[in-house]
C-alpha cells in the first residue's frame, strides 16, 4: 500500500530543513545554522579547518559566518568582511539579486542567500514531483529533493514513487516491501527495477531511460496504461503532461484511447456515464454529431438514472459537466458564460468563479483554477485562495496528490 497522506514526510528530513523560517524574521532559527556571528556546527578551530561543512549550510571553515573569529581564520579571510559590521554584509533586507549572491545573511535571520526564504524569487524552485526527483539542488538552499522542505508535500517523497526512493535500501511508505520488492517500485518511470530485481542502472542515466519508457508508446510495466497515462511518468518526466479525461461524446466516438489508459471510447468507464449517448455501457451507438446536443438533453431530462449511480439528470456531473448539454436544460453556474455573467445562475449564493460549479467542471477556462496535475504541482497558488497545490481541496483528485490508480 503506497502511503500518500499531505503530511506524509520523510524521517530523513533534517532539523535544519524544518526549521527554516518562512516568514523571513528569525523565530525560527535551527541551532544547526550559525545566527549571528556564531551558531554552533561550525565554530572552533577544529571545525573551522577540517574542510568540512560541518553545519551543512553550504559554507565550509573560514567560508562560514559561523568561522569569524576563530583563531584558524585570519581577518585577511572571507571571514574579515564580517568584523566590527563594516564589511560587505551590511545589514538590510535580503529580498534582492545582490543581497541574496552574497553569501551573508543580511537581515541577520540566520540563513544566508538561498537558504533564506525571502531569497526564494531569485534562487529557483524546487517544488514539483519531476523537480524534487532529479537529483539537483534547484532551489540553491542547500537541500536537494525529498531532503528539501518545499519537496515533502510532493506525492514522489511520501513513499516509493521515484527512482531513488526505489533504490535506497529503505522502506519509504512502510508497507514492509523494500525497493523493486514493492510493487510501486515496478512501475513505468521506474528504471532502478526490473519487476523485483534491481537494474543497477547508474543515476547519470535515470533521466535519459525515464524519458525513453514515457515517450516510447510502450505500456512497458503491463498495467494497461501507456507513457504519460501513467502515474509514474507524470510524477517523473518532466514533459509528461497530463492526459485529457475521456468522458465527453466527442472524445468517446473518436476511436482515440485520449487518456492514455488502454481502453478506447466505450470501453472506457469515463464514456459510460449519463448524458454519453455514443455509448450504451460497451456498445457504440452510431450518433450524428449534429444530434449530441439534442440526445443529451433528452437523456439529461427524462427522470432516468442511466449509469445507475444513484444521481439523475442535472444532479448528474455526467450531465451538468458535459459540453454538449446546453442551460435550457441544465441551468446553472458551469459555463464560461454563465461563470463571468456577475449573476448567481443557481441560486446559492456563489457567483461565477466563486461557485464550484465553474472552478471544478474541466469545461470552464475563465476560472483560475487548481485542479490539474499541473496546477497541483508546480508550487504556485493559481486560484488565489491562499492554498498551494496539495494543501489546495481542488487538488485533492489531482494523480499529483493521490495515490489511487484510476
């Protein structure tokens, strides 16, 4: 079982990594980074010569704040910029390109550059499944996938999801399966295993195989899915983008597999849904596309649970988000007109992009969203509302936060 709670994360996580301050001030100052002019870490003569980042903040020996002062750094060091407060590090706000390639922590926080979170705008991200599993430090903070902070909400930290995970010797969602042991491990994207075995394969070349076995039209683990239908491509191919949903009479009449899944058209339990009039469970039904619009809103309106899934007509998703249903028959707040007209349509008090019905039906576009998987994981709050990606309740039916196989 693949453990992918929002607050799963890894106990590998450094204090230093939880402990850094959002908020720019410094109430949260971790005894592992040197504050001040002399944390602990990396501040005697033995620390501060041994060529070693002993505090793991990126700055090894007189190169550390923590240093100055210390009878192996002399004043002529790195370290002299730092004494009697006349140096290059003048105290100020740390929120420009100068201040944050300085390597001084300038508003005094005790994180320097990248490691402070004020420098984010300016140092990269580092907060998406393909980015928190390529093995660099994008963000320049010093920590670099799963061990970085802004990495423990993505689905690929929260257990056995990406290649290192699969290949370090550890029990990432305690299922009691190890590495290519756990069936999550033998996946597409996941070239450390082949089915229980390792590969061996070295990390220099993760990348360029991930990128073969998603883009080779190959359902290469036999789960039915294919390249960018599969979770484990989305979550480890950068360029994989998600599949769109075969659930619309266009869609499930083209003989087109649209979501990547294996099943084509009305094989597919996205085609076998109320207000579908292609499909009558398996069977295509042969459908004029001149005549969807009339058939839908004749199946959206005959008092008739089709699909059987205990909601009828416009109480339907299969009907009150299908394009080819028209207001007259299932009026409400889920068009792009009626989602930008400043009316409440359905009467609930919710007006346009403030209404469910228009920021979670896929076949409205004038509302920022976060629904996708790209939305769900590119670390921005795209609809505003103060919630970024999986910490976002739009998100959470997004393959970037669950861990079903749909």
């Amino acid at each position: 079982m693949r453990l992918r709670t929002a607050f799963s994360v890894l106990l590998v996580l450094t204090s230093a990594t939880a402990c850094r301050d959002r908020d720019g001030n410094d109430a949260g100052v971790s005894p592992m980074v040197d504050a001040g002019g002399g944390g602990s870490g990396e501040n005697t003569a033995a620390l501060c010569s041994d060529g070693v980042d002993n505090d793991m903040n990126g700055f090894t020996d007189c190169g550390d704040r923590g240093c100055c002062g210390v009878v192996t750094c002399p004043a002529e060091s790195y370290c002299g910029m730092f004494d009697g407060g006349t140096s290059m590090c003048a105290p100020g706000p740390e929120n420009t390109m100068e201040a944050c390639s300085d390597r001084c922590d300038n508003d005094g926080n005790g994180f320097s550059d990248c490691r402070d979170f004020a420098c984010a705008a300016f140092c990269g991200v580092e907060n998406s499944n393909p980015l928190c599993t390529d093995g660099q430090d994008n963000d320049g903070d010093g920590f670099i996938d799963c061990m970085d902070r802004d990495c423990q909400m993505r689905v690929v930290c929260a257990g056995e999801a990406s290649n290192a995970t699969c290949s370090d010797g550890m029990d990432n969602d305690g299922d009691g399966q190890t590495d290519c042991m756990d069936t999550d491990c033998q996946d597409e994207a996941i070239v450390v295993c082949n089915g229980s075995m390792a590969t061996g394969l070295p990390q220099a070349m993760w990348a360029a195989e991930v990128r073969t076995r998603c883009t080779n039209g190959t359902d290469d683990d036999g789960d039915g899915r294919i390249d960018c239908g599969e979770f484990s491509c989305l979550w480890n191919y950068a360029d994989c983008v998600e599949p769109p949903r075969e659930n619309t009479n266009e869609r499930c009449s083209n003989m087109i597999d649209d979501d990547l899944d294996g099943l084509v058209d009305c094989l597919d339990p996205g085609c076998q849904r109320e207000g579908i009039v292609v499909c009558d469970g398996e069977t295509r039904v042969e459908v004029p596309a001149s005549e969807y619009a009339a058939r839908t809103a004749a199946q959206c309106s005959n008092e008739i649970d089709e699909d059987g899934n205990g909601f009828t007509d416009c109480m339907d998703f299969g009907c009150t988000q299908n394009p080819d249903v028209d207001i007259a028959t299932c009026p409400g707040e889920r068009t792009n007109e009626t989602c930008s007209d400043g009316m409440d349509n359905d009467g609930n008090t919710f007006i346009d992009c403030r209404d469910f019905g228009c920021t979670r039906n896929p076949f409205v576009t004038v509302c920022a969203t976060e629904r996708t998987y790209a939305e769900c994981s590119d670390g921005m709050d795209n609809d505003g509302n103060g919630f970024v990606d999986c910490r976002d309740n739009g998100c959470m039916n997004s393959v970037a936060c669950t861990s079903g196989r749909m």
